[in-house]
C-alpha cells in the first residue's frame, strides 16, 4: 500500500499527472477553453510537469484500490484507525449541477493497525435500504464512541429530498450499525461531524452549501430556496450542537460556529478563499480547537482556531490545496504520536468527481500551533 519514490514517480507519469495537468489547467484559466493535445504533447507535458514539481510528492497512503470512498472520518478505537468513508459507485445519476451523481447507498467501515499497513474493509455497514426514513443520497459519515456503544452518524435525503442527518447505533466500531427510525430531530444539512471534548462533552457540527442546502435553511427553518447573505456579510457558517447524553439528539438548537478573519470579523460571503463551504471538522492540540473545513468555490482545507467547541475561531491558513476531482474533504486524528490528515481525491477514477478514494499523509503542527501546508502532489521542502 506505501507508495515508494520510484512507485511514486510511475504513478505520477502513468496515472494521474495528465488529471493533475488538466484540473490545474481549469484552476488556472476559470473558464478559458481546454485545448486538446496529442499524446506525444502530453506525455512531453508530463515529463516537464514531474521535472517542475519534483518526482517525489509527500507520502501518501492510500486506503483502498477496491472500492471508491470519499470523506474520510478517522477514528482510534481500541489501537486501531477506524475510517468511515462515503461509498463512491456508478449509479449512472449525471451531473444536475446539485450533486445528484453522489448517489450513494451505503457505508463500508475500514480499519488498520498502522498507518500504512494492512486495511480491513468490515463489509457493508448500513445500507439505505435500511433506513425507514430515507429518499436517497448517503453523504459523508461519521462516528463516534461513548461508553461500549459506536454511533455512526449520517446525512441523507429523506423521501421529500430534504438532507436530515440520521444516526445508527452498534456494539462494534465495524457495525452493522442499527439506524434509528427518524433523523436527528432539528438536524438538517449534510456532513456531520463529531468532536468528543476532553471533558467528556460531545459536540456534532455539520452543514454544507449548494447540493448540501445549508443556504435553503434559516434559524433552523427549510426556506426551500437558495438564500445566500450579500457579498459584504457574514457568509453562511457551519453549525454547532452540544449532543444529549442520548448522543441520538441534540441538547441545544444548532448555532453557528462562527469563522473571523485576523481583524474579529466574520468571514463574508464575497470571501471565496476563506469561507466555509462544507466538511468541518475540529480536533483539539494543545488546549486550542482547530476547527478545518473545505472552502467556497476553492476548494481548500483551511482551519482555524478557537478558545472553546463553539468558537468564535479565527481564520488562521490552508492546510490542503485542492485535490484532483471537485470537491475536498478531510479529516485529522492523532495515532501513535503523528497526526494523520485523510483526504480523498478522484485519482482512481481519472478525474471522476464522485468516484473518489481515500487517501492518508501526516500532518505537522508547527512549534507556534499553525499547521504545515499540504499538497498532495507535491514533495514538501524539507
Ligand atoms: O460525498 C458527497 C459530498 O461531497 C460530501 O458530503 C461533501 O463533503 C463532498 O465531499
């Protein structure tokens, strides 16, 4: 599974460096027209690309060769690394322009005993066939533990097409997991997350614009249609709940974790580089909560850091440039001494935006809190 520097630099030249060309390509010109290459150009394109970026990107592991997974929730339970991925297939759905071809149907649970060593994929762990509430959809899980109980949580849209968030309950971290008969009461939007505090406290946050309706929702209520704040006010923010001891409904409304910018003002919406666009994630290091997200229309994982689960936190950087494939999704756990980021992107696939794998690489926390950046195709200075 390791890829070695020479596995590496194959892989880069055979798979994935004319993807990487192409979407840099898009990054790049926003909306000038692709040319069309011989392969002689491109594999001449190749060569000088590799040249230019260094042979060897940073060491990534990848999880699985046999499934498609994406949004990877990472776990330790009991020694081990737990990922709860969404599962990525060919439904045959087409791009509507409101994610209608991530339509997935159930969740798989993988596990490994070290980073880079042997996955075990646990088999199917909930299907949607399963849940008595569902329409369609599974998005990006995640779980948790209290106590000798596992909870995986997860968003799909229930039979009027509206995103809940459900929960599913288990003995073991690999489930089969249990589903409730209704969602999370007060839950809406998609990628639930859920950081268990030190203090014993759990906390879920969750929300996701464009297919992910966070911007159909205000205080709480489902508008039905696309309301955006104007360019120069606060942008949509993702939500934050304390859990009930139940940890199968909320103890409070979701509130808004909210994301300022170096002078304590809120992020605005105009603020592409920096808002919160879906996947929030919080891990906790040194007393500090690092709250990570995927970014509006740029698809960066940045983070930023707060005094407390709900914030306010305060914009800090990127810690992962965009991935091959549309969208950017992440998670960040500690094991065995390193902190691990896991991310997925459409390599596999060719570029397939909702064919997606899960793949893993450190992640360093600088001596000053602030995060090393991350691109995953390219060798980090050492
Ligand atoms: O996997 C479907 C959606 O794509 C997730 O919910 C988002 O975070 C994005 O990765």
């Amino acid at each position: 599974m390791k890829n070695t520097a020479k596995a590496r630099k194959n892989y880069l030249n055979r798979d994935f460096l004319p993807y990487f060309l192409s979407s840099l390509f898009v990054l790049g010109t926003m909306g000038c027209k692709q040319q069309k290459h011989s392969s002689t150009e491109v594999s001449n394109e190749i060569d000088s690309a590799v040249d230019a970026i260094g042979a060897v990107p940073n060491t990534i592991y990848t999880l699985t060769s046999k499934l498609y997974t994406a949004d990877p929730s990472a776990h330790v339970f009991n020694g081990k690394v737990y990922v709860y991925p969404s599962h990525d297939f060919e439904s045959g759905v087409p791009e509507d322009g409101n994610g209608g071809q991530f339509n997935m149907q159930d969740y798989h649970v993988f596990s490994m005993d070290s980073i880079g060593g042997e996955v075990t994929d646990h088999g199917l762990a909930l299907h949607i066939d399963d849940v008595s509430w569902a329409g369609r959809q599974m998005w990006a899980p995640d779980a948790t533990k209290k106590d000798d109980d596992y909870y995986l949580y997860f968003p799909v849209k229930d039979k009027e097409d509206v995103f809940r968030i459900g929960v599913a309950k288990s003995k073991n971290p690999s489930g089969p997991f249990e589903p409730m008969d209704q969602p999370i009461e007060g839950s809406y939007s998609v990628d639930p997350s859920v950081f268990e505090d030190t203090d014993g406290k759990y906390y879920m946050y969750f929300g996701g614009i464009w297919g992910g309706q966070l911007q159909k929702w205000n205080n709480g209520r489902y508008i039905g249609e696309d309301t955006y704040p104007a360019a120069n006010a606060p942008a949509h923010m993702p939500k934050v709940a304390l859990m009930a001891d139940d940890m199968v409904s909320f103890a409070e409304e979701p509130k808004d974790a909210i994301i300022l910018d170096e002078n304590g003002e809120p992020i605005t919406t105009a603020d592409n580089d920096r808002r919160f666009f879906e996947a929030a994630w919080v891990h906790k290091y040194n007393g500090k909560y690092y709250l990570s997200y995927s970014t509006g229309d740029t698809h960066n994982i940045v983070y930023a850091t707060g005094d407390n689960p709900y914030g306010p936190f305060t914009y800090q950087g990127i810690i992962l440039d965009p991935v091959l494939g549309w969208t950017n999704h992440h998670s960040i756990v500690e094991y065995q001494g390193k902190w691990w980021l896991f991310f997925h992107d459409s390599s596999m696939s060719g570029g397939k935006t909702h064919l997606r794998s899960v793949k893993m690489t450190e992640l360093t926390h600088n001596p000053d809190g602030t995060i090393k950046r991350i691109n995953a195709y390219v060798e980090p200075n050492q």
